[in-house]
C-alpha cells in the first residue's frame, strides 16, 4: 500500500479532476460548483477527494457550511486559473480554423500598427477564405516550436536566421505635421529648436542608439544641439501619431512613415539629410509552414508588399538579389 502511493504521488496527476476543483475553489462551495459543472454534489466530491491523493495533501479545508483553501490549494489553483482558459482558448481556435486556411504571424507592435495592418485590407479582399492571426510581441520565438508561420522582424544581418529574408532597410528623417511647419518652416537642423523632439524613451541602450537624435544632430554636425522640450514614448507608432497630432518633430524610420508622407498627412522638411541605419526589416518563415500553399501566398504578397515600400523610399538596388541571408 506504501509504495503503491508512492508511486501515485510521484507521477503527473490526472488533469480530468482540475476542472472540478477550480470550480470549487472559486465558489468555495461543493455545492455550487456542481449545479455549474451539471454534476451530482458526491461526484464532484470524490473528484476532489482522488485530486487530493494524487496530490498527496488536503487542498481544502471542510467547514459545516463552506470550505476553505488550504495554503497547497492556493497554490495549485493559481496555476490552474491560469492554464484551463489558455487550454480552453486554444481548443476553441482549433474548432474555428478546422478545414480552413489560415496564417499566423509574429511582429513586434509598432510594425503591425504602422505597416502591415493597413495593408491587410486588400489582401483579405482577395482571399476571403483565409483566416490571419498577427501576434503582436517583442519577444523573439522558434518557429519550428511555437504555433507561428511567419516572423516579421527588426534588426542586423548578423542577428537574423538563416534563410531569412530582407523585405527592406530604412533611413531615419524628421518629420512633422504640414500645420506645425506651416507656422514654423524648417530650412536647416538649427531650426529644429524651435520644436519639442519626439523620441523613444528606451532608444539609447543597444543598437536602438541608432534610431536617436543624438546621432543625427552629431551628423549635422550639431553636437551641442538642444531642442524647446523632448517628448519620450515607449512605442514608434505613439511617437508617429503625437507627431501627426502636431505634438513635436519625430525622427522617423522612412519606411514606417512613407504612406503618410505621400499622402500628405506628415512633411520631410530636410529629405537631403536623411541618414543611414545599419538596420532592416525581415521575414522569416518557419520551416513546418513552408509547404503550406497558403504561407507560400501570403510570402508572396508579403514580398510584393515589401517591393512597394522599397519603391516608395528609394531603395537601391532591389535587395531581392542581393541580401537574402544563405
């Protein structure tokens, strides 16, 4: 009998007596929680009883009335509260996209706000039976694990996979609203004191020192340079909306903003002293997906996309030839 629970305790426990116990542990009534689950107050019961010896500690405490959770209840609880609607949401997603199509790509928040998302309209028009799914995170993840097709991403040749491929690389200019400049015109860098500077609150540590004013006043040969006030944002696509609200002068990725500048809704005053970085926007598709003909099509209008935007900002040559990493 001793090594028999033993042997209980010490392997994973049964999940099919968690959904019992998180309903009591919520109601904290036996009662309760099986008028919820549709069950007999003894099933539920002995539910928890078995869940208590495969556990191998009481995870409540029986009152005449209520019960209580135990200090290891609280504890399995806080795991279970958290796992049974992440379960629960994926098997709903896994009902919905049953014999359909569908897309999932990961991209950092910015990227999906300001480029991809106002394309995606055109392309939902022309495959309407495809579902897409963006997920919008920093953090980076192997596709050949994760439930991801694609990766749209930030950063140097040298940090990227193999096979990954360039979509484009930017210039950083400052741009405006058309009202701001209208009162104030900006004909040299020296002008741009007159304006509170736009910039990323985390853009000095690392490789986002590129993306500074700093640096592009140390370009004008300004070193010394202090604009009206400095507005800090945490995110380009809230530094790009407070400069079209006509809130300061932004230092703009080109091609997050090149839409808008064609449209007229922000001005480049000074196009001539746009400066380099030495960083791109990339696609990485994972190698799971790459059979799918619909992550093939949706690379493809990806790519097609990716042309457009290089063609809007300039980029030459065309990298498709020349800067796929191998």
């Amino acid at each position: 009998m001793l090594h028999s629970q033993t042997h209980l305790r010490s392997r994973p426990i049964a999940a099919g007596h968690l959904r019992a116990f998180e309903a009591v542990a919520r109601h904290l009534n036996f009662r309760a929680a099986a008028e919820e689950m549709a069950l007999t107050q003894s099933a539920v019961s002995r539910q928890i009883q078995s869940l208590e010896e495969e556990v191998g500690v009481p995870l409540f405490l029986r009152h005449t009335r209520a019960v209580e959770l135990t200090g290891a209840g609280a504890q399995l609880l806080s795991a279970v509260s958290q796992s049974l609607p992440r379960i629960d949401a994926a098997v709903r997603q896994i009902r919905q996209n049953a014999g359909r199509r569908s897309v999932t790509i990961t991209t950092f928040a910015s990227f999906a706000s300001m480029w991809l998302i106002p394309r995606l309209e055109q392309f939902q028009r022309d495959n309407p039976d495809m579902d897409i799914r963006i997920d919008a995170t920093d953090a980076s993840l192997d596709l050949n694990l994760a439930d991801v097709d694609l990766a749209l991403r930030y950063g140097p040749a040298a940090n990227m996979p193999p096979r990954s491929i360039r979509l484009f690389g930017e210039q950083l200019t400052p741009v405006a609203s058309p009202w701001l400049l209208k009162t104030m015109p900006v004909d040299k860098p020296a002008d741009l004191a007159q304006f509170a500077l736009i910039e990323a609150g985390d853009a000095h540590p690392g490789h986002m020192e590129w993306l500074t004013w700093r640096r592009w006043f140390d370009a004008q040969q300004l070193p010394r340079f202090q604009p009206k006030r400095w507005l800090y944002f945490n995110y380009a696509y809230q530094m790009v909306q407070a400069a079209l609200s006509g809130q300061g002068v932004v230092l703009a990725r080109l091609p997050m903003v090149a839409e808008s500048l064609a449209n007229g809704d922000l001005i480049e005053p000074l196009p001539r002293l746009r400066i380099d970085s030495p960083l791109s926007y990339w696609l990485i598709m994972g190698e799971r997906s790459s059979q799918r003909p619909e992550v093939r099509d949706f690379c493809d209008w990806l790519q097609a996309q990716a042309r457009a935007t290089r063609q809007t900002i300039g980029e030459v040559p065309d990298p498709d030839t020349v800067d796929n990493i191998d």
